[in-house]
C-alpha cells in the first residue's frame, strides 16, 4: 500500500510539472531556453515523457511492470534534469526536487526488484 501511496506521490509531482511543457506554455519555454539552452520541442518532448511515466505510475496498482516502466522513463528525465540544474549553476537546492523524486522512484523499482526474489 505504502508502494502505491509513493508511486501517486510522484506521479502527482510530475504531472504538475509536465502540464505547462506539454501546452508549450510560453514562460516555462523562455526558462527551457535561457537557463537549460533547451529548444522548445525539447521542452514538449520532456513533457510527453513526464506524463508517459506519470500515467504508468498511476497504473502501478495493477501490477510491477508498470512500476518499473514509469520509473525508468521518469528517472531519465530526472537525471537529465538534474544534470542541468546543477550545470545551470542551480546547485543541489535547485534541483531537490527531482533529486527527491529520483530517490524515490529508485526505492520504488527496487522494491519491485526484491518482490520478484522474494517469490
């Protein structure tokens, strides 16, 4: 249960963040561009990954393989956005959010990890 309370946690998270890249939001374009030196249809193609993982995170209380799809793509992104935030001169304050969120989805996948050695 506690798996499943996570698993929306972060999927919740994640679709906040993914709404304004996904509707090309004009303010979140110009910080993509500015801060990240990322091109707006990089921006959207982050936003459709974030809310691919989201959704098989949603879909996670029917079963394991959609945990360890959604954390997969979102721990990429993630990662990238991580990398980016500390390239940026952000520091890990400014990228505590997606640490954590990263951290997270990482006891999630292995935790599906050791269910599977468990049986």
């Amino acid at each position: 249960m506690l798996r499943h309370t996570v698993n929306g946690y972060v999927a919740n998270k994640v679709v906040k963040s993914a709404l304004p890249k996904v509707k090309n939001d004009e303010q979140t374009a110009q910080v993509f561009e500015s801060e990240f030196d990322l091109s707006r249809n990089s921006m959207r193609a982050v936003g459709i990954i974030e809310m691919l993982g989201a959704m098989f995170l949603f879909l996670s209380v029917f079963g394991r393989k959609f945990v360890r799809i959604g954390t997969v793509l979102l721990n990429i992104v993630l990662g990238g956005a991580i990398f980016k935030h500390l390239k940026a001169g952000h520091g890990v304050k400014g990228a505590k959010s997606a640490l954590t969120l990263f951290g997270l989805n990482l006891l999630s996948y292995n935790e599906t990890r050791q269910d599977k050695k468990a049986k």
